[in-house]
C-alpha cells in the first residue's frame, strides 16, 4: 500500500475542478497546472498549488514532459488524468509509473487493450460478452469494407479504432454510402486520432445507450454500480445522462451488470471504468467500448450510490482493496446530469465563447453543480465548450423531471449562449417524460430548438438578470 500526500491534476476545467474538491475532503495536496490561456481558470484559484505550462502551442495538457517534470519538481506520489486529454493515453500511464509517481487509472496494458476497439472487441469475444457482428479486425481495403457489410447487412457503423469523443464515427445506409464515407473516416481518424486504422460493425437502428460503472482493486474484487442511461446524444455525443435508465427491467438490470463486471474481470482491470452497451429494441445488449477512466457523467453514479468514484479511484490506486461488496452497493432514486455547453442551440450548436457576464448556481434539495465558471469568468476558445454540469437527483422519475424544470430555470449563466434553454425544452419534452427514448431523439425532436417554453424562461431569466442588474446599480 501506498500513501497519496500530493496529487498532480493533469486536467483543467469541471473535471479538474471535482478532483482538487476530493484532494481537499481527503487532506491531499493538490497541484494544478496551467495553460496561459487557463490562467484566471477556477482550477488555478481552488488547487493548493498551481504550476504554468506555457502557452498551448507547446501541447498544453497534452504535454507529457511537462506534466511530468511538474509532477516531480512539486513531488507528487500520484496523477490524475481526469478525462479526455492524457486520460486514456498508455504511454502517459506507463511514463508516470516509471518515474514512481502513481498514474490514478488501469495499467498501462489494459488502457491499451481498451482503447483499441478492435482489440477490445476481441476481448469481450473471448469472455462471452455479446459484441455486435462486424469486421474481424481493422479494414484492409474498400472491397473488404464491403464485403463485410454485405455479410453483416446495412445499416452499418463505420468507426475509427482509436476513436473517441464521439468523432469518427458514421451511418452507412448502403454500398454507396460505405464507400463515400470510407476514406471520409479514415482523414477523420487520421486528423483526429493520429491513426487511419478503421473498423466496421453492424449499426443498431436508435438504441438505446446504456453504460455500466465498475470498480475494480489489485486484490481482485470487481464491482458495478449501476447503470447509466446516455441515450440523449447529438451527433454521437452526450447531452443528458440519466442513472439508473428509466428504460430497464430489474432483470435486465442486473444482466447488463454482470455482463459489465465479467468484461472488466476478463481484462484484469483496476481502478474505475465504464463499459458501454447499445441497447436493442428486441432487449439484447451489445458490447460498444470500455472507457478506462473517469467520465463526465460519473456524478449521476455517485448522487444514486451515495459512492464518491473519485475517492475510491483513489483508495485502489493505493493498493486498499475495494469498500464494499456488490451485494453492499445500494441505489435510492434517480439522477439526471446536463451538460451546460457554452454554445448556441438555435444557431446549431455554433460555440459561445466570451465573458461570463453573471453566473448564479441553483440550490435546494437534490441539486448539483459540477463547473468551472464564475461571474467574470472568460471562456477561453482553445477548449472543450463544456462550462458545467447540472446534476439533480429525486426520489422518482417525475420528481426527477420537476425538480430538473425547475433548477434549470434557478441556474442562471449570463453573458454567453448556452444548451440551458435546450435542456428546459428537452425536460418539458412529452416524449421525454414518458422515460422511453434511444439515440435518435435529439435528430427526431428539431421542434427542441424552437421550443417556446424554452424562448418564454429565456425572456423571464433575462428579464430577472435585467432588474437585479439595475437594483445593484451596474
Ligand atoms: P464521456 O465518455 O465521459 O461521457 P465524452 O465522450 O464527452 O465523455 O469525452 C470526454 C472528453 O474526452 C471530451 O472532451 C472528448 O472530446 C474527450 N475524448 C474522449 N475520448 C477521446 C479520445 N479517444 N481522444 C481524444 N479525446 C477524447
Ligand atoms: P466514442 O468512443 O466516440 O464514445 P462509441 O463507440 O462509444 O464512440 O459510440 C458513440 C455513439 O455512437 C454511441 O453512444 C451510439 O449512439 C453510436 N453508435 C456507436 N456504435 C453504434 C452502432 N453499432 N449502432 C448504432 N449506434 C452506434
Ligand atoms: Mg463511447
């Protein structure tokens, strides 16, 4: 076992954020760094100490010598990648434990494994895990791209092997289409992922998305902590994020989570980490990727749980074994997180960097706010448009919905566009309400944007900001 007195946060943002909140519960000295362009973030002012990277030409949070040479300099015993940037990179992982400083995350080979999809795909084969039918390996060729397809049938994904973010990704309807978007995703991948290896499988017409968290120490023990439902995506990526789904049966619940575990065990995993699932419309779940890290959405996990992940990526990086059997790992109720993106809904989702004129966190019962803004605050254009995460919790599905209405009209962010009126109209949406939803609900619901609840809360939010602006005299 080891000790864990100073913790490196190689991340910026909410996240890094969330991170330097847990060091503090837990009396361990936080180290930020940052970007020139980060310099007045929230991460630089809360951490204990915080180090300069230089500007973002020299690979900012992707700067591993860096990140390193402050992770020693400071003499941090650990690393937390956070998520996106070093989060799932092995060489990072391999280069932090090589200099004795703890990477907070799997072993490097398992991050490796993991984030090869095709790799992983493989792996789940091999432990029985459902997969669904695609290439073998990586895509030879056209031909061969087309002649799985045929085999498989269309629809059918084509998707970068080393992609993420939810870039790489794209609906093939038929042969024309596979071959115009062949060498499509392979720039993609290339540009996105420095690799051009490429995979195909079978799409799954609008499932639903479902993830299960798992924990996993040296010693062994594997546990879930639930599902999460991310169905609400546009463009592939994540907006809303609900655990547990409201869509499953207590049978199928607990499949999706042994299936989880038995993925994670078949791998030798440690520390945190998410296995994702496409949920069919016939109730078969397949095997989609495993995210070997923290995710954004891990609040919704710990508000049903009462289970702080962070805390326990901690206590199995230092080697304790896990707290608690599956069979002492309850859920009460369900969450729901939002993501607060500064952008423009009703200009496509256009990115809204700038000042943040006045920012109000909402309170009361069941509410969470994971950000990284204040009233002040400018936005930098260099990164994610990702400013805060909304999260709130009830007792029931309809509790959950009027209590979101509800903080999402108290949480006020002044000064930039943000998805906020978008979530209102998704919350107030029917279809939403019924808790029945899969992946293509953002695409089929464009009436989301032009809401007029949405417009009217917009108009009395402003209006509020108008006259408390006035009253205070500026
Ligand atoms: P989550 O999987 O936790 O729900 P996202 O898919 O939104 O989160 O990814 C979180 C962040 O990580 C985003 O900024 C995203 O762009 C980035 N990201 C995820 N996977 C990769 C990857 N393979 N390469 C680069 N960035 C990634
Ligand atoms: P990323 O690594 O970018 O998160 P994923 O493989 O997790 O990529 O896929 C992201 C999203 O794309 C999924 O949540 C789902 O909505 C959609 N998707 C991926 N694969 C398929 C598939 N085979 N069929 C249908 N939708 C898919
Ligand atoms: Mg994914």
């Amino acid at each position: 076992m080891i000790r864990i007195r100073k913790l490196l946060i190689a991340n910026r943002g909410e996240i890094a954020v969330r991170l330097i909140r847990a060091c503090a519960e837990t009396g361990i000295t936080s180290v930020a760094v940052f970007t020139d362009a980060d310099r007045h973030a929230l991460h630089v002012k809360k951490a204990d100490e915080s180090y300069s990277i230089g500007p973002d030409t020299l690979g900012g949070y992707l700067n591993m010598h860096r990140l390193i040479n402050v992770a020693r300099a400071a003499g941090c015993d650990a690393v937390h990648p956070g998520y996106g940037f070093l989060s799932e990179n092995p060489d990072f992982a391999e280069a932090c434990e090589s200099r004795g400083i703890r990477f907070v995350g799997p072993s490097p080979e398992v991050i490796r494994r993991m984030g090869d999809k095709v790799a992983a795909r493989a792996a789940m084969i091999e432990a029985g895990v459902p997969v669904v039918p695609g290439s073998d390996g990586n895509l030879e060729s056209l031909e061969a791209a087309l002649a799985t397809a045929e085999k498989v049938g269309y629809p059918v994904m084509l998707k970068a092997t080393n992609g993420g973010g939810g870039r790489g990704i794209r609906l093939c309807t038929d042969p024309a289409s596979l071959e115009r978007n062949y060498e499509r995703v392979r720039s993609e991948a290339t540009r996105a992922f420095g690799s051009t290896e490429i995979f195909l499988e079978k799409a799954i017409v609008n499932p639903r998305h479902i993830e299960v968290q798992i924990l996993a120490d040296a010693h062994g023990h594997v546990a879930h902590l639930y599902e999460r439902d991310c169905s609400i995506q546009r463009r592939h990526q994540k907006l809303v994020e609900i655990a547990p789904s409201p869509q499953l049966s207590e049978k199928q619940r607990s499949h999706v989570g042994e299936l989880a575990v038995r993925a994670a065990q078949a791998v030798g995993y440690q520390n945190a980490g998410t296995v994702e699932f496409l949920l069919d419309h016939d109730g078969s779940f397949y095997f989609m990727e495993m995210n070997t890290r923290l995710q954004v959405e891990h609040p919704v996990t710990e508000m049903i749980t009462g289970i702080d992940i962070v805390q326990e990526q901690l206590r199995v990086a230092r080697g304790l074994p896990l707290r608690y059997r599956q069979d002492q790992i309850s859920r009460r109720g369900f969450a729901i997180e939002f993501r607060i993106n500064a952008e423009d809904p009703e200009h496509d989702f256009l990115p809204s960097f700038g000042r943040i004129t006045r920012y109000f966190a909402p309170g009361g019962p069941g509410i969470r706010t994971d950000g990284a803004i204040y009233t002040g605050y400018q936005i930098p254009p260099h990164y994610d448009s990702m400013c805060a995460k909304l999260i709130c919790w009830a007792l029931d599905w309809e509790l959950l919905l009027s209590r979101a209405d509800r903080a999402l009209r108290d949480i006020g962010v002044f000064g930039v566009k943000t998805t906020i009126p978008y979530h209102l109209a998704i919350v107030n949406h029917p279809a939403f309400k019924t808790g029945n939803f899969d992946t293509g609900f953002i695409a089929a619901h464009p009436e989301l944007t032009q809401s007029p609840a949405t417009r009217s809360n917009r108009n009395v939010a402003v209006a509020i900001a108008a006259a408390l602006a006035a009253h205070h005299g500026l």
